[in-house]
C-alpha cells in the first residue's frame, strides 16, 4: 500500500470527522516516526501528547506482549492485580486517594461530573463551573464541559447546569459561584486552549474557595499529568491538591486508558453501581501504565522534563529574537508552546516537509511537546528545523 491507497479506503470508508495531514504513519521508535513511504519524522507532538515516553517505548510494549499472552480482558466484577497496582502507583505519586479506571479522556471528566453532582446532590448543589478556552473532550457532558461554543454548535439541547469564567480571574469565578456550585473543574495548564498556566495565586485561591463553600475542585490533568510538565501531576507545581483529578493520554503509554481519581470526601458517596466502565482498566491497559510509572521512575525522566524543558524554552527564545511572527513562548516542563502572530498551519506544513512534528492548536499556536525522554541533541535538530520553517512566514 501506499499513502494514496490509504487515503482512497479513508475517502470511501471512514467518516470525515478529522481533517488529515496526507501522511500515513507506520512505525515509530523513541522520538522518530516513519511513514508509509519509509521517510521519516521527528515527532515532537507524539500521538496528541498519548506517546509521553516516545513511541513504542520498550518496557511498555514488553509489558504489553507479556500480558497479552496471559490474560487480555476479564471483567470488573473479578480482582485484577494490574489494575489494583496501578491504582497504587497513582495514590503513591498523587494524593490519598482512590481511581476509577475508563477508556479516555472525555470518559474520565464524564465520570468526574457524575460524581461530582453526586457528592454535591447530597447539599442540593448540582452546577458545574469550567473554563473559557478549557477542552475537556467530545461525550456530551465533556464537550459542555469544554467553554469553547465552536465545539457546542449544532449539539443543543445540551446538558443543563454549566457556567463558563474566565481562566486565571478569580473575579470571575466569584461572581459565577451560587450556593448551587457543586464542582470547579478546570486544566492547571490549559492545553488545546493553547497552553496557557494557570497562576499559583489562583489555583490557591481557588482551593480556598471550594473549601470554604464545600465545593469539589477537579483538576483536568489528562494533558499535564503523567510528568509532562516535570512533575507527576502538575497541581505539584503550585502546593494545591484537587478533590478529583482526571487522567488518560500518556497514562497508557500509548494504549487507552483513562482514570478519575478521587479523594476520600468523594469516595463514600460512590457505592456498587453508581457507575462503570465495561473496558475500564483491564488487565492490557493497566500492565502498560505500570509500565509507563515504572519507567518515568527508573529513568528519571520528571527531571529531564524539567532540564529539557528549559532548555527548549530557551532554544525557542532564541528563535523568536529572529522571527517576529512568534510573539510568545509559553509552558511548564515540556509542555511548550509558540504564540504566533497569525494562522500557524503553513509552519507545522513546512516543518512536516523538511521531517519535524509539531502541532497547531487555536490557529495561531505552536504546540511543541516532545517525549519525556528528549535529548538536547534531539531538540537542537528540531529547533533548525523549525527555524528554516519559519522562514518567509510572516
Ligand atoms: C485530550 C483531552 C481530553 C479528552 O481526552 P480523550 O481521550 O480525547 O477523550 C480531556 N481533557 C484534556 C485536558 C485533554 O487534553
């Protein structure tokens, strides 16, 4: 087959809800990706921020292979060690805490609402408030959740009791809480929004707030947690702990899974039945999370986040001192991002043709977000390339 050939099946068979670059990935190793063709790719925007620890990271697919030949799916009425060691790892690394394993991330900010409006039912407290700019994925009740209207259009009625702030004002927020507020949800760094940082000032005032009002506060870390931002989670970063925390993308290294994670003022209210997952956690998805912990941990790779990470902020400074079309450098670990001064779609166009991997989000955002285990060498590549990409660009 040749790209082509796939882009006819695509054409005939598969619903048009993406639109495609006209490349047809078929194999990657660390932080290379080859195509169809067998050209390759430096992939710095990995599987939509999925493959944190590069592609087919070896002790993941070792551990993938392993539990493939023992036990792929039992169902959630049986014990799994896997899971029960990955919920664990998790509470090890987070709060004290208990997870629900789902498939996804909408799946996850999906349970988080549920239970959150359960807690809250219990004080006659139903309303949820989110972020302007937020992406909280495409379910219903995710896609509401999300306070960008271009992802709302053509879906009405949607579900009821949502309210929109603006991220990082905490006049805002105050002025949308009622005495109905029953959960704060929001992305300690905004990612498809375009990767902006919430303020420690605010996180903590916020979390003065929910304890004040018994308000639960939901950190969406499906994008920043798994040591993308060189901590496990990055509520590390600013000394406060959410009520309930959402995982998924790199959790699975590459396999899907998603995770809530709840402390113990929500745990009692959750009981046999109150909700499940047929998929959630099963023993292929949750051996590759162990994997992926085990491997952040031995390789030390929350540290080259935070090394690297600077290092390529700085790198991108030094870019954007010769190019006036990026107007700012934004992030935390490596969860980078270029600002640019118009439509950034022609840049990541260029860069793909010349072999580097970058993303667009928002139009005129550049999301550069490399595997956790990143060389300055590979970066210095990446930065050549994108500095002949931008060329001409203004
Ligand atoms: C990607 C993303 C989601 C949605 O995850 P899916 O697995 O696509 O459902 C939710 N929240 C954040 C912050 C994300 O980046």
């Amino acid at each position: 087959m040749k790209t082509d050939d796939v882009k006819k099946l695509y054409d005939d068979y598969v619903l048009g809800t993406y639109s495609h670059l006209p490349v047809c990935l078929v194999r990657g190793k660390g932080s290379y990706v080859w195509d169809i063709e067998g050209k390759k790719y430096l992939d710095f925007f990995p599987g939509w921020a999925v493959s944190g620890l590069g592609h087919c990271p070896p002790a993941v697919t070792a551990a993938v292979k392993h539990q493939a030949n023992k036990m792929l799916h039992i169902s959630n009425n049986f014990l799994n060690c896997k899971q029960a060691q990955l919920a664990q790892k998790i509470a090890e690394h987070s709060f004290s805490s208990k997870t629900f394993f789902c498939n996804s991330g909408a799946e996850a900010i999906e349970a988080a609402i549920k239970f959150g409006r359960r807690y809250g039912n219990q004080y006659g407290k139903y309303e949820i408030i989110t972020m302007q700019k937020s992406f909280h994925g495409r379910t219903l009740a995710a896609v509401t959740a999300t306070g960008q209207v271009k992802y709302h259009d053509g879906f009405d009625p949607l579900p009821e009791g949502f309210k929109y702030v603006e991220f990082n004002v905490l006049e805002s927020l105050q002025a949308a809480i009622t005495p109905q507020t029953a959960v704060i949800l929001l992305e300690p760094v905004q990612g498809e929004g375009g990767v902006h940082v919430a303020t420690k000032e605010y996180l903590q005032a916020v979390r003065k707030i929910c304890d004040e009002q018994n308000i639960l506060l939901v950190f969406d870390e499906v994008q920043t947690g798994m040591g993308r931002t060189g901590e496990m989670f990055a509520f590390k970063h600013f000394d406060v702990e959410p009520d309930l925390m959402t995982l998924a993308k790199s959790l699975g290294g590459g396999v899907p899974i998603g995770a809530l994670v709840v402390n113990n003022k929500v745990e009692n209210c959750l009981v046999p039945g109150t909700h499940a997952s047929t998929f959630g956690g099963n023993p292929l998805v949750t051996a590759a999370g162990l994997a992926v912990f085990k491997t952040i941990e031995k390789e030390r790779l929350l540290e080259n986040a935070r090394v690297m990470g600077a290092y390529l902020r700085e790198k991108l400074k030094a870019l954007q001192a010769k190019h006036a079309f990026m107007t700012d450098i934004r992030g935390l670990g490596l969860m980078c991002a270029v600002q640019c001064a118009g439509d950034a779609a022609e840049v990541v166009k260029k860069a793909m043709e010349k072999g580097l991997l970058i993303n667009c989000t928002q139009g005129s955002v550049l999301r550069v977000m490399p595997a956790l285990n990143v060389t300055k060498k590979l970066i210095d590549t990446a930065m050549e390339i994108l500095d002949q990409s931008m060329e001409g660009i203004v």
